[in-house]
C-alpha cells in the first residue's frame, strides 16, 4: 500500500501541481488587472479561458467541500443567500418572472425533457434560454440560446459583467462570492434578460426545494421527471425524502407534471402539491398520444419516451398560457392529482420530438473500426436504462462487421454514487476487457480550464478507480490478489492491474489510446501525447488489434463522457 500511496503522489504532482500552478498563475496575472482598473471595458478584453479560470476560483477544493457537507445544517438559507448574490450582481428576484420559465428537476431525465421541450418551443419561433448542468466539455454548454452554447465572446462579456458586480460588492459582504453552480445560475438568468429570450428552460441543479435555481418565484409551468436514489448526502437516503426535496419547485397556482412514479414518492409530490396550492398531473404514456403512427425521438432509448411524454404537456401548456390575454389571470388549484390531458401533437411538436439532440446521453460515435457507446448514467436505474440501450443496439452494429467483436467497458463514478451497483448491472453485457480511469482529460497536464475540478483529489479518484477495478473482479468471481501491482512507464504510473481483463489507468486520453491501439484517426492525432507503457500491457491488447471492430461503452458519469467526447469530438472544443 506504501508503493500505491508513492504513485499516486507522483501522479498528482504531473496532473494537479501544475494544472493549479498555470491556474493560479493566470489568477495571479488577473489580479494585477483587477488592480490596475475598475472599468468594464477592461474586463471585456479579456479572453475566455480567462473568465473561466476566474470561474474556477469559486470552486470548492476538496477539503472544504467535506466541511460544508459536515455543517449543512439549514438549507433554508441557502436561498436567502442566493437572492442577495443575485441582487449584488445587479439582479431582481421579480425580474426573472420576466423570462416565462419552465423550471424542471428529478432524478433521471430531467436534462433530456429539457432538451425535449426547449426544441419543441424553438420549433414554434420562440427565442429559447436552456440552463442545465454539468456541461460536457466547455463550460458555457450550460447556457443555450436558441438550442446553442452562447459564444466565447458572449460568454466573457457577460461573465465579467456579473463577476465585477460581485468582486465590488464583496467587501461590504463579509468578502463571500458565490459558489461554482450559484454563479452560473445568476450568469444564465443574466444572459435571458439581456438577450431577451422569449423563454427560460431551466434545469435544476440538485434537488429542488433548496437548490438555488428555485429562487424563480414564478414560473409557467413545474416539471419532475423520474425518481430515485441520488445526492442521499443533500437530499435524504430515502425515496420519498427526496421527492419532498424535488416537490419544492411547486409553486402556487402553477401548474405542475410529472411522469408516473412510485406509490411512496407519487404521495409524497401529492401532498407537496396541496400543501403548495398546485395542480398535479401525471403524464400518459407516449404511445396513448393521438398521432398516426410511433412517434420518433431524436434521442435514442426508450426511457426517453417518458421524458418526451412530461416534454409534450410542459410545452403544451407553455403555448396554451403563451396565447391567453393574461397567462397570470388563470392559475390552477390543487384539486387532487389527476391525468394529463391526451390530446394530438402538431405537426411542430413532432418535428421537435424527432430533431432534439442531447450529447453524451444514448449517443453513439462510429469512428472506422472503432464505434463509441456514450451515455452518462450515474445512478443504478439510469444504468438500467443505459444497458437496456446497450443491449438494444450493439446487436445490429456487430451483425454488420462480419467478424470478431471485442467489447470494452469504460467506467467511473463520482461522488457517493453505489458503483459496485452500478457494475453489477454492466455484468451481462459481457466485456472482453474493462477499463478504468479517473475524470481526468490527460495526465500531461493540457487540459483547458473548462474541466478542471478542485472538488475531489486525485488520489480519491484514482482509489476509486482501483475499488472499483476490485468489484467488477469480485463480481466476475475472479480471486483477488494481495495487493495492486502498478505497472511503470516513462517514469509515471501509468496502469494498475489486478488481471488481463482489467485495467487501470492515469487519464481519460491514456485509456483511450490503449482500448483503440491506434485504430481511431481522431486519437491518433499527433497533436495528442501517447504515454508509452511496458511491453506487457501492449501485449494484452493483441486482442484489439486484431479484433474487426471494437465497441467500447462509456458511462458511470456525465464528467466521463465529457471527458471523452473533448478527445472524440474535436468540433466540440470550438
């Protein structure tokens, strides 16, 4: 365990010593900026990884995140927080109502209903605002106009808008800034106004009753999608507690949708509902809506039916409001939890339905030989969801090949997330090889600033990495060894191994250049650094090399699949 403490240490100081020490440097630079002038012109002139290295300074670092996890003790105050950051930054909570919102959590699908509904109103020739989280590669993928991340320019005009309002207001307020995610929140409510979008969608970060989203005092229309088991450390260890949390976005007289759902919890939203003073309904299934004929999703699974079932009765009712003389005249009481109304979707509605794309979600990437199953599932039912998918689709691409297949999981987790479950389910899907890495984009440290993460340490990640290489061993019923053998390369750790079919390495970028051996162009690139590693490991790969396609799942975390799309995607990195 000694020599495992000794490579990580070595690993941390090629990856995070020096991504904080070009961070911290260009903060230092920042600061003589600040110093020099006040005027926003100033501010302007900077670039976007400027912004975004600023943007990182209001991460919680790793050590400070477990202590605000120990003193969380009242919520409620959160929000009062929350409401005077966006006052400083030169906000009011009233003018949000403004911006016609459609306020959406749950556990699973929240983002896909989302990206369901804001391209259905965008269809319509509404001028759209979506905000969701966490972004995949650049940061400013959480702010969408019109279904596209606002530009770099855009970006930085407005982030230092906001940022100065606040650095100047701070002194007179204990010198507090706000968090990573509260900062977003206020910097998207600030880009709708001042872009003058015709509507807000707005995704909830976690949660719902104490999430700093939920300082919209009134929004069109409320919706929750499926529930479960997630954040157990914020949100409660039960199903129910956490759909108390996400019934918190109810507010009086809106009226409110969810998907079907389990007796506990459906009681629980039922009873936030009449508390709030709300209309609930449940959605129908998809296929009870009056259409000719299946109708088709631009997002492939078919957990994304009830998604786009919850999508149709938000936008539906966004329109039916949109189109009254006074939308606020006609609010809607409790009267019990009934059944959304089944009613014919236009022409409009489904087109949007078809034509919604929402990466890293059930998406495939065929590369030549190489085809890439991405999907972000993070808790055991969306993983369900994730191998029904995998399962449903990987049949015909290898009936296609005519001849041998090799099948590569590659995996991680973050946070409190059950990962032991979560690779349980992955089991009969029958990989050849799995593969585990940290959130890492690459050991060299290149990465842009979009997806550096001060929240966690390197060493947790990469002993995650290696508890989980154990459980996908002991769930295989292979025996364990003694100890973890780190195998050497180039002066770096570079893999961990406990047996042939599993392995361990530093990065995402690392993993990647190991499972396609070449076989990928995009990867091949010789502007990516290839990290050299023993002989022993190339020789375990001749399998990959010799097999006529790969197909390698990606999931456990939307940060993974980030990761992995910035090497994959390179238009994305634009």
């Amino acid at each position: 365990m000694l020599r495992v403490s000794r490579m990580l240490e070595r690993l941390r100081a090629c990856t995070e010593a020096s991504a904080r020490n070009r961070h911290w440097t260009k903060i230092a630079e920042l600061s003589v900026k600040f110093s020099s002038t006040k005027t926003a012109p100033r501010f302007r002139r900077m670039d976007y990884q400027d912004a975004v290295c600023t943007l990182n300074t209001l991460q919680t670092n790793a050590s400070a995140l477990e202590q605000v996890k120990r003193e969380r003790g009242h919520p409620q105050l959160q929000l009062q927080a929350m409401r005077g950051f966006l006052q400083r930054a030169g906000l009011k909570a009233e003018e949000l109502d403004r911006l016609n919102i459609i306020h959406v959590t749950g556990t699973k699908g929240k983002g896909s209903t989302c990206a369901f509904t804001e391209q259905i109103l965008r269809k319509y020739g509404f001028r759209t605002g979506f905000y969701s989280s966490p972004h995949l590669v650049q940061v400013r993928e959480r702010i969408r106009i019109n279904g596209q991340p606002i530009g770099k320019e855009l970006f930085t005009k407005y982030f230092w808008q906001v940022y100065c309002r606040l650095e100047e207001t701070k002194d007179a307020h204990g010198g507090s800034m706000p968090a990573y995610f509260r900062f977003l929140t206020i910097l998207a409510f600030n880009v709708f106004l001042q872009e003058k979008v015709d509507l807000a969608v707005i995704e909830v970060g976690i949660g719902g009753a104490y999430d700093c989203t939920n300082i919209i005092r009134h929004p069109w229309v409320c919706g929750i999608s499926s529930l479960g088991i997630d954040h157990t450390s914020i949100l409660g260890d039960t199903i129910e507690k956490i759909a108390w949390q996400k019934g918190g976005i109810f507010k009086r007289g809106v009226p409110a949708f969810t998907v079907k759902q389990p007796d506990g919890p459906m009681k629980v939203l039922q009873e936030r509902a009449e508390e709030t003073g709300c209309s609930l309904s449940v959605c129908p299934d998809l296929e009870e809506y009056e259409s000719e004929g299946l109708l088709s999703l631009g997002l492939a699974g078919h957990h994304q039916r009830s998604n786009a079932s919850l999508a149709l009765q938000l936008s539906h009712t966004w329109l039916q409001r949109h189109f009254l003389t006074d939308p606020a005249s006609s609010p809607v009481e409790f009267s019990g939890v009934s059944s959304a109304p089944v009613f014919k979707p236009s022409p409009t509605m489904i087109k949007g339905l078809a034509e919604t794309e929402w990466p890293g979600r059930n998406q495939t990437l065929k590369h030549g030989p190489v085809t890439y199953f991405l999907d972000g599932a993070h808790t055991t039912r969306s993983m369900l969801a994730c191998v029904r998918w995998f399962n449903e689709v990987t049949p015909q691409h290898e009936k296609n090949t005519g001849g041998t297949v090799v099948r590569v999981l590659l995996f991680n987790a973050t946070g409190e997330r059950d990962c032991a479950a979560m690779l349980k389910l992955l089991i009969p899907c029958h990989f050849d090889f799995a593969v585990f890495c940290p959130n890492i984009t690459e050991a060299i440290a290149t990465c842009n600033a979009d997806q550096q993460n001060f929240n966690v340490s390197v060493e947790n990640m990469l002993t995650r990495c290696l508890d989980n290489q154990q459980s996908w061993r002991i769930l295989n019923g292979q025996e364990e060894k003694p100890e973890a053998e780190l195998l050497i390369g180039g002066g770096l750790p570079l893999v961990a191994e406990r047996h042939s079919d599993t392995l361990v390495f530093p990065c995402i970028l690392s993993a990647l250049q190991w499972i396609t051996q070449g076989r990928d162009s995009v990867l091949s690139d010789p502007n990516k650094c290839v990290i050299p590693l023993k002989p022993s490991i190339n020789a375990k790969a001749a399998p990959l090399r010799e097999a006529v396609s790969i197909h390698v799942l990606i999931t456990g975390s939307l940060h993974l699949v980030g990761g992995a799309l910035k090497h994959l995607d390179p238009a994305l990195n634009s």
